[in-house]
C-alpha cells in the first residue's frame, strides 16, 4: 500500500492505491491540481476563470474547464436553476468569496446583484464560453473540487494502479478492491445530535460506507457558515433569491459513477424545499443519496435512497 498525503485547493487530499512498486509520486499530484487551479480558482488571479470574469463577451476554454462547464449546465438544467455557478457575485457579496467583506448587502443590493445571475446569460459554442452580459461571472466551487479528485483518479488509472481511493476536502473515488478482496471504507460526517442549535458542531461518523468502484461527496450548512444577526448563515446561496440558502437540508451525500457528477448534485440537492422533494428528485436523475434535515418541529432526521442503503455497512 502507497499513501500519500497534502494540501491545494484550501484543504487536505489523500491518496492511497495498492501496486508492486510506487507508480505515483506526490509531486506528480500536485502538479495535476496546480493545473486545475489554474484554470478554476478564483484564488489565482490569472486563472482562466478569472480571465472569463473579467471579459465582456468571455473566451475560449481548456478541456478541463469545457467538462466542467458541460456538467454544470446538466445539473442547472436538470435542477430547474438550484444549481447555478452564475452565482459568484452573490457568493462574494455574502462573504464566502475571494476577497473580505465588511458589512452585509441589504436588499437594495441583493436585488441589482440578482440581474446579473442565471446560467441563461451564459452560452456554449464548441470550446468558447460566450456571456451576454459584461457583469456575468462564474464561480466552479460547488462543483470543480469533484472534478479534481476525477483527474486524479484517472491518472492513477492511467499509471497502471488497479485499487485505489483519492479523497480532496471529504471528495472521494474509489477504483478496486484492495488486495484482501474487501473495499475501502468512508465515514459520512454529520451535525451534532443535539439539534439546530448545534448543527455546526461536527459529531462521530453518523454511518460507515464500503465501497469498490464510484464517488461519494457531500454538501452541507453545519461546517461552513458566517454569523448573521442573532444566527448563522450558510455560504450555499439561493440563485434565485439572492440571499443564503434557506432549506430543511443540513446535508446530503451522493453516490455516483464520477465525482463531478456526484459534486454537481449534492449542491442541487441541497437547495430541495423539503425532503420529499429531494427524494423524488433523486430518484428521476438516478442518483442515490443519503440526506440529513431537519423536521418542522426543528428536530433531526435523516432518511436515503434505497441504492445508497445498499453500500452502508454501519
């Protein structure tokens, strides 16, 4: 067995496969993420995500970005505008974004901010990625950290490695079983038992996965927020309102064949008016899913797909 372990993209990566000899070295992994970084991070300044913001008509694309891109207008479709990464002003004007902010919007500002959101403002062309508007920008975090961990687990592929698991900030694939026949197992994290009051507070795993082939990644409020008045907001921004998103979901978790399909659609998960409609959701794209919310009352409750009770072993 070959571990190797580091940090990019604001969070820890894991690897570890099984071989007869060391095929892939930690050098090669972060220069694989370095160029996807290039291409997607709002952080690097002459990113090409950048790039596409600050034009007025926008511009050719990189492969990688293009599969992104791709993906993203499925699930915006599919999720009728849950999942929508014309979101980035929005995102920066609550905080979560690149650069400090020091006061709140009011709604004044929300609503101007608003006309510049809506994936429709955006259009495909071959590799160009056109806007219609000046002012449109983009932003992939909902959905590139899934496509990282893809790349990285199609060069193990490529290097010859058979058995495998790769996980970025809580993002995994798994390709294999490991030597003694078993899969590899992943904890699902969640809130406290304690109730809303305590959903930042990140409690043991809540169910252990076993997996041989596929991705799982998770979206979630209770590990990522702001304050805000007498609560707390969530860096998930509702499209179509323009203001934190506002759900009974605290989390879901996705399994799928890839992980940027499986990152693209928690998020859309995420933003269901009520379980029910997550479900059913999940159940038309095929997906299977394990969700934490919570009930009218204010209380916890978790329930999942049929197909995702079927790789749980705690």
């Amino acid at each position: 067995m070959y571990s190797i372990h580091g940090y990019a993209q604001g969070t820890d990566y894991n690897l570890r496969y099984y071989s007869d000899a060391e095929r892939v070295k930690k050098a090669d992994v972060d220069s694989l993420l370095a160029q996807v970084d290039a291409l997607m991070s709002l952080y690097k300044p002459d990113s090409q995500i950048n790039q596409f913001n600050k034009s007025e008509k926008g511009l050719p694309i990189d492969a990688h970005f293009l599969s992104v891109m791709l993906k993203s207008f499925e699930v915006y479709k599919a999720s009728e505008g849950r999942f929508d990464v014309t979101v980035a002003p929005l995102v920066q004007l609550w905080g979560f974004g690149p650069e400090r902010v020091q006061q709140f919007p009011d709604s004044s500002t929300v609503k101007e901010t608003l006309a510049r959101v809506g994936m429709w403002q955006l259009e495909l062309d071959g590799d160009v990625l056109y806007k219609k508007h000046p002012g449109v920008t983009i932003d992939l975090n909902g959905i590139a950290q899934g496509f990282s961990v893809d790349v990285i687990a199609n060069y193990l592929l490529a290097s010859g490695i058979k058995s495998y698991m790769v996980e970025i900030g809580g993002e995994v694939v798994v390709h294999g079983a490991k030597p003694d026949g078993t899969g590899f197992r992943i904890g699902i994290e969640g809130p406290s038992p304690e109730g809303s009051a305590a959903v930042a507070k990140a409690a043991p795993f809540r169910h252990i996965l076993e997996l041989k082939e596929g991705a799982v990644t998770s979206s979630g409020t209770f590990n990522k927020y702001r304050k805000y008045k007498e609560g707390r907001i969530s860096h998930l921004i509702d499209p179509k309102t323009g203001y934190p998103l506002k759900s009974p979901m605290i989390s879901v978790t996705v399994y799928a064949g890839d992980a940027l399909t499986a990152d693209g659609y928690d998020n859309a998960l995420m933003a269901m008016g009520s379980i029910e409609e997550a479900m059913a959701f999940a159940d038309k794209a095929k997906l299977e899913a394990y969700f934490i919310y919570h009930r009218p009352d204010g209380s916890l409750a978790d329930t999942l797909t049929t197909g995702f009770k079927t790789l749980l072993v705690d």
